[in-house]
C-alpha cells in the first residue's frame, strides 16, 4: 500500500502540536512493513527548512508556488490538484483541517483535531477561524476517511456533521519516547525557577487554555505550599493573551511565586516533567491533551479539568477538578501536593496508561481503514 502524507507543517523552525503529529504519524507508517510512505511538502526556490523526519523515501518538493498562495487558493475552494507531478498512491493524508484536492491519490483522509473554532470561537485565532469556518465542513464531506485524535472528537463530528461514525477513525498522540528517558538538565537557574519544588503547565497562551483559573487556584493555596512551591507556566504567547497576562501581571504584583517562562528548548521538556512536584492542565476544550500523557510518561501526577477528553487521556491515572473553578483545582492541588502515596499511586497507573498509546497502532489502523476501503 502506498500512501503519502502532506508534511508542509515540518518545513519550519518551530514545531507546533500539528507538526508534531505529522512527524508522529509520518514515521509510524514509514515503520509499517505492509506501507510505502511518501511525504510532500512546499518548498518554494529552497526557501522552507527540509522537514526532520525519518524516512525510506527521499521528501518529495513542491516548488512551483508557494504554500501559502496555494493554501489561500485551497481555502477559497479553487485550488488545483496538489499532486499534479507526484507518483500515484492509494491514499494521501492531510494532517492539518482541510482536504486539498488531489489527482494521483484513489482515497482522501483528514484529520480533524478538535472544533474549537465551532465551540469556542472566541478562543480561536482571529485570522484562522474563516478558514476553519470554511474548510472544516468541506473536508468533512470531501475526505473519504476522517482521522481525529480522540473518541470525544469524534463523537463531536458525528454529531455536529451528522456522519457516520465508520467514516471516522481514531489514532491517538503518543508521548516522545524522550519523556520517557531521564533527563537531568539543570532547568531552575537556566529559567530563573526561583524554589526547587513547583507546579507545573505547558501550553500556548490562549483563552482555552484557562491559565487563570490555574493562577487563581494557586494564589488560594496556603503561603506554606507557595513558599516551598512556584508556580511554573511554559509556552508562548498564542492569540487573544490579555486575561491570562493580566493574571500573571497581577500575581507577580502581589508578590507571588509565579512565573512565565515562555517556549523552552525541546531538550529541555522532559526535565521539567520530571522535576516538577504535579502537573496541572485547566483547560475548557482540547482535542487531545498530549501533555497529560507526557507528564505520565515522565512521572509526574496529573491533575486536569474534567472534560470528557481528558477523562479519555488520563483515565484513573489523575485527579480532576471542575472547569473554571479554581476552589476545585486549589483543593485538588492540596490534596495531590503533600499526598506522596496518592501521587505514586497515580504515577504507577498512568506508566500503565501508556500502554493504550501507540504509534505501530495508529499506523496499523489506518492500513486496515484504506484496505477495507480498497477492496469495497
């Protein structure tokens, strides 16, 4: 079977959560015995980073415009086929919303991360949310396969665009196997983390995110926890970042043990996993939730909201708290941080957790899909 990924999302320095599924998926089906994988990608006069992925295959360029007057094209629905000088295939994945037309592909699979931009759209890029207004249901009815990382996903497809669920097929985000490797690197004087022990999120700052209801429910713990116990928030800044600034602005002013960091280096991830007393993830919405089992496979205790996807992720391997309700994350962090029985015991279930996640399966799914697909 042969099959080519669209990988226009890995020729950039910085990778984001839908480059990092790229790379995941890319190299799982490279790994498939029973799949050629292809991977194409815009490069426009040499202009875009060679993508870093492992592959059998030599990266196949797209050179004759650049992507983005070709994605503008496609988004307005007047696009020509991609794939015009590419070798046929029997499929072609397209990672990131929107199905591009294609003429060497026999099946068209999408992968849909969330709807965010139909649930809240408030928290979603101002100048992204027309497009995704215009692709998603489009794509929705184009693709002949549509990929979600979660079964909360794809439960929100089925219902919103009234689909069949055997349309929809699941493959989940599996933690780097970095996570999974100790790492020591000294993280507190390179990023200023002024007390050895601390809290912990990652993420881009944006309104889903809930960055201050997770300030709120720490500047509500006991001076005896924040005295001993900072609070660390890593990532940079997305869209709409004033509340959670003001929040972060308003804490430092009363003299708390907050701090934002902003990206870290890639080397540095596991590190402050695995250095941190817990992990807390406030989120309203997410499609997936990758740091949840990223701290699990580094071994830090979980607390998240509970939302029904991160009930998916995490399972009976973390504490949840209420959305929004920063007494119900305050408590919870009390409960977790001076708990150590509780925290091992959730460490323990999530190193088993890990095991449901796997990038040979999600390739193997899709085999199967485009094989059953194939032969009706």
């Amino acid at each position: 079977m042969k099959i080519r990924v669209e990988v226009s999302s890995l020729a950039s320095k910085n990778m984001s959560g839908v480059a990092s599924y790229t790379k995941m998926l890319v190299e799982a089906l490279d790994e498939n015995p029973n799949i050629v994988t292809f991977a194409s990608y815009f490069d426009f006069f040499n202009r875009q980073p060679e993508p870093k992925i492992k592959l059998k295959q030599t990266l196949e360029k797209n050179s004759l415009v650049p992507l983005r007057v070709y994605a503008k094209s496609q988004s307005y629905n007047f696009a020509p086929p991609f794939d015009v000088l590419l070798p046929r295939v029997d499929l072609t994945i397209f990672p990131n919303f929107a199905t591009w037309p294609t003429i060497k592909s026999k099946l068209r699979a999408t992968v849909i991360h969330d709807l965010t931009y139909m649930y809240y759209p408030d928290a979603v890029e101002i100048n992204n949310l027309p497009h995704l207004q215009r692709v998603v249901p489009r794509s929705v009815k184009q693709a002949d396969i549509i990929i979600t990382p979660s079964e909360a996903v794809k439960a929100e497809i089925v219902k919103e665009f009234s689909v069949s669920p055997d349309k929809c097929i699941v493959t989940t985000i599996p933690p780097d196997s970095k996570y999974l490797r100790k790492n020591n690197n000294e993280i507190h004087k390179k990023y200023g983390i002024p007390t050895e022990k601390f809290i912990y999120f990652v993420g881009t700052l944006e309104p889903r995110k809930d960055l201050p209801t997770l300030i709120e429910a720490y500047r509500k713990l006991p001076n005896s926890i924040k005295d001993e116990c900072c609070l660390v928030l890593a990532g940079g800044n997305g869209w709409k970042t004033e509340k959670s600034r003001k929040a972060i602005d308003d804490a430092k002013e009363a003299g708390e043990n907050v701090i934002h960091v902003g990206f870290i280096d890639g080397d540095d991830g596991p590190a402050f996993f695995q250095q941190a007393s817990l992990y807390v993830m406030p989120s309203t919405y997410e499609g997936f939730g990758i740091p949840v089992l990223e701290a699990m496979a580094s071994g830090c205790p979980v607390i998240a909201s509970d939302i029904p996807v991160l009930r998916e992720v995490a399972g009976d391997a973390a504490l949840f708290a209420k959305v929004g309700d920063s007494d119900s994350f305050c408590g919870a962090i009390k409960k977790l941080i001076g708990n150590h029985d509780l925290q091992k015991e959730l460490v323990e279930k999530g190193k088993k957790r890990l095991n449901n996640f796997s990038p040979a399966k999600n390739a193997e799914i899709i085999f199967n899909k485009v094989e059953t697909l194939l032969k009706s």
